[in-house]
C-alpha cells in the first residue's frame, strides 16, 4: 500500500470518529432512519455520502439512505453529474428540478446578494421531498467551520450568540434536520474529496457575489490563524462550553440563592 492510500486511510477513519461522537453526542443516526442525504454537487456533500455509506456497512443497527439533489437550473451546472454518481454507487436517489434561480435573481434588488433567499427557497422543497419519499431526517453537509463562521456572523452583524446545531427540528415540528460532519474540519474534507477524486461543482452564483459577510469573516479566520493555529478549534470548543452565569440573558441565569432577584426588585423603583 502506498503512502497516499495510507493517509487517506487514516484520513477517513479521522472523519468517521468525528461522524460517531456527534451521533452519540446529538443522537443522529438510529435504528429504523431514512436518511435523504442532500447532495449539492459540491465537496462537503460529497464526502458527507460517501462517510455514511462506511458507516451503514459498519453499524450493528440498520437505516437507510436516499440521496437528493436540487436542481436549481444554475447556469453551467451539469446536475447529470451528481445524477451518474449515485446511480454509479447503486443508490436510491432523486433528482429534484425547481427554477429557483430565475425567482432569487428576479427578486433580488441590484447590489444585494442571493444566499438568504436561496436559502429559504431550497430548505422549503427539501422539506416537500422529504415528506414525498416518507424520510425521517435530512443531512446535510455543513461541518465545524460552518459552524464557527456562522457563529462569528451572529455575533458581529446579528447580536446574537447562535451557530448551527448538529440536530434541529423544523419550525413545523415534521422534519428532523441534521449535520453529520459538525465536528470534521474543512481541510480534511478537503482533502478526502480531492483524494478520492469527487466530481466537484461548486456553487458559482454564491462564490461570485461581493462583499460577501461570510467571506469577511472567514478571511478573519485565516488571518487569525496565522498567529494562533487553534483558533478555529477554540471557537468549535466553545460551543460545548457556555458559561451561563457570564453571560447577559437573564432567562438563561440559574437563580441566585443570595438575594439578587431580591435586589432587582427593588432598583426596579428607581428608574
């Protein structure tokens, strides 16, 4: 065996431990799932598959998995490609056609940018395909510096300390969405997908769009890390590590046995 076998090897046995501690940790994958593994065409989705498929083959419970992929009808993207893929694999899949990309541009005033609208357009037929093929989760394929991006983002431009949970139930209460890579790094995702050599189309509407916030941030990250490697690893670490009591929202602060609440009351007097 080769050294490039052997560290993609060790590379996918890295990725699959992180896939099962955030399937202990958060409940992910059980008994009796089927799972429609969304496919964008791009690197994380690819790899997000591909982990699954090894997991499935090695769990001592069974559960299934059904791969989607949106097509948008975004200029230069072949959705045949993701389509030959899976049939390649012998997966039970479904290719979804939905024009959402004449809507977002039409609907989207000059200067401003797609993502929030794509967005919600793609999440509310991912949920009807769900239902359609009677699933009882959807994965996706955000990981850990989605994650910390996304918190930063909150952070800076939304006031809010909030990032991407590794399971969440919709708003309606009917669909299960969740995130198997949370806990893998991009590079290493990265560096599988090229390794096994994915048929990759990024997505070109969003990566061509300026001024992007996301891009921003994620540009503050690499700088960042420059002068301190575990920069990212640090913001991942937080999210497992709140400190309740040194925060600001009063309806997350425990009681306090010692007469604060006593104390609230009575400065509320004096306003």
């Amino acid at each position: 065996m080769n050294t490039t076998q052997t560290n993609l090897e060790r590379l996918e046995l890295r990725l699959l431990s992180r896939i099962a501690r955030a399937s202990l940790d958060h409940d992910l994958l059980a008994e009796g799932d089927r799972i429609m593994v969304c496919l964008s065409g791009g690197k994380d989705s690819y790899v997000m598959w591909h982990l699954l498929e090894r997991i499935q083959a090695r769990v001592p419970f069974r559960f299934e998995l059904v791969g989607v992929h949106l097509d948008q009808h975004q200029p230069g993207f072949d959705a045949s490609i993701v389509a030959r893929w899976l049939e390649d694999r012998g997966a039970e899949h479904r290719i979804v056609s939905e024009d959402t990309y004449s809507i977002v541009k039409a609907k989207t005033p000059p200067g401003g940018t797609t993502c929030s609208m794509c967005s919600r357009l793609r999440r509310g037929i991912l949920y009807r395909t769900a239902g359609e093929l009677g699933c009882t989760k959807l994965a996706l394929g955000h990981h850990r510096d989605d994650a910390i991006t996304t918190l930063l983002m909150n952070l800076l431009y939304s006031g809010q300390i909030k990032a991407m949970p590794p399971r969440l139930r919709s708003d309606d209460g009917r669909n299960v969405v969740i995130r198997p890579l949370i806990r893998c790094a991009e590079d290493d995702i990265r560096a599988l997908a090229e390794g096994l050599g994915f048929p990759i189309q990024p997505c070109t509407v969003c990566s061509t769009q300026p001024d992007l916030k996301r891009a921003k941030v994620e540009a503050l990250l690499t700088e960042l890390s420059k002068d301190n490697a575990n920069i990212r690893g640090n913001l991942f670490a937080s999210l497992s590590n709140v400190v309740p009591t040194h925060l600001m929202d009063p309806s997350i602060l425990p009681d306090d046995p010692q007469g604060h609440d006593d104390a609230l009351a009575a400065l509320e007097g004096c306003g």
